[in-house]
C-alpha cells in the first residue's frame, strides 16, 4: 500500500469510527410531542419542531434534556443554515442582518453538546426566532441554565419552547414575525411527575424567573396548543392547572 493509498485508508476508518460513534447513540424525545397550531412537524434527530410558514418561525421546539446532552464536550458550531425541512420559503442565515434582533435559539445550542449532529442541527434557521439582544442574553439566558440545572438535578426532563404568535409585535424583512413574548414548558416524567411553565416579554428584565411561572394551562389559552396530549387526563388537569413553584425549588 503506497503512502497516498494508505492515507486515504487511515481516513475513512477514522470517518466511520466517528459515524459509529454517533449512529449507536439513540435519542430519548419520549412521546410527548405537543399537538400543533399554526405549523407542521419537522422531525430532527435530537428534537422536533412544529414550523409556521406564515410565522416563518416555529411554534414549538421539543425535546428531551437529558444530563449526558448537556455535559457533552461538543463545542458550539455557529453554522446558521436554512433547514432543508421547511416546505417552502425558508428562512436564511442573513434573514436577520440589520433588524436589530437576534437569531433566538428555541432549542439552545447549550442543551445538545452530546455530539456534532446534536449541536449543528440547532442551528438551522427553523430553530431561531427573533429576539431583543436584552432577552436573549440577559433573562432568557438565565431561564436557560436554569432548565439545565433543573434537567440535571432531576436526571432528565422534557422541555418545550416556544413565541406566542398569536399577535404580533412587528414584522421584519421577509415577513418574519416578531414574537411579543415566549414561553417554556419543563416537565418531570415517572413516580412523582410535575411540571413548570413560564411566560415572558420579548424584552430584558432583572426579575428573578419565578416571577414568570404560569400554569400550562395559560400557556396552551395564549398559543392554542396543547401540551402533553398524550397525558392521562386526570393527571394532565391536575399538573397543568397548578403553578408548583415548591417542586422545583423556586
């Protein structure tokens, strides 16, 4: 085998060891996934989203936020792209340049550090939506790593995300709805199963995140979904009803 032969050898088996190395990883996103309102569901390998074409963003991102995701050592890749998924009209990576907002992630690129497909598929453009720079890096941030503490305390919990875009606070470029306000929805499956929603403007804020808890049921009256369908009721009622600040140590 001459030097360029074996390169190339040594090369494709790395490539495959690192495929393999990904392919025998199998995601848990549970079977909770949120009916949709206003968009279709696009399936990706770690989460799934519901996408409004006539929002050109997302109602929903969904998935499960397990301790191993976040404490993967997967660096961020910053490669914004065009999700190959949206049926049409998709939103690009400088769909954003000069509005003032920031590409919002709903699934944040700090909850998948498990591996390179993990990372890289939260940067389609079908995961962002427009928020105020203040929001996005100040208390929305915060509730972010708030979530990753709850998700590692409680070894997992689902987690959906998204803008209210029942109403609007503008409209950029393209036709790109600015969401008024986004919510969070965190939910702790199995003997002892509770959950947690919030509620916030789409502007910053020095208030502490309990602040914006609500009850699922306010969040499902404001986007007209509805969460955790698959819920018996009895149990569906009681969790969604209530706001247990208690539970989860707020």
């Amino acid at each position: 085998m001459n030097l360029v032969n074996r390169f190339l050898f040594l090369f494709s088996v790395t490539l495959l060891s690192s495929c393999a190395k990904e392919e025998v990883i199998s995601p848990d996103t549970g079977n909770y996934t949120p009916t949709t309102s206003k968009g279709y569901l696009i399936k990706h390998t770690y989460y799934t989203l519901s996408y409004s074409n006539s929002d050109r963003q997302s109602e929903f991102s969904y998935y499960k936020l397990s301790p191993e995701s976040i404490k993967g050592t997967q660096s961020r890749t910053d490669d914004f792209r065009i999700d190959p998924l949206v049926k049409n009209n998709p939103v690009s990576s400088t769909s954003y340049q000069g509005s003032g907002y920031d590409r919002g992630h709903l699934c944040p690129a700090a909850d998948m550090a498990l591996n390179l497909t993990a990372m890289s598929e939260t940067f389609y453009m079908s995961n962002m939506s427009p928020m105020a720079p203040s929001f996005n890096r100040g208390i929305w941030s915060t509730l972010e790593s708030w979530v990753r503490e709850a998700a590692i305390t409680n070894n997992g919990v689902y987690v959906v995300t998204g803008p209210i875009l029942n109403g609007s606070c503008g409209v950029m470029a393209g036709g790109i709805i600015i969401p008024c306000s986004f919510y969070k929805i965190v939910y702790k499956s199995g003997t002892n199963p509770k959950i947690i929603g919030f509620i916030l403007s789409n502007a910053g804020s020095s208030s502490p995140i309990k602040s914006f808890a609500v009850s699922v049921d306010e969040i499902e009256r404001r986007t007209g979904i509805d969460f955790f369908p698959q819920l018996e009721d009895g149990l569906e009622n009681q969790l969604e009803g209530t706001v247990s600040l208690g539970a989860w140590g707020l």
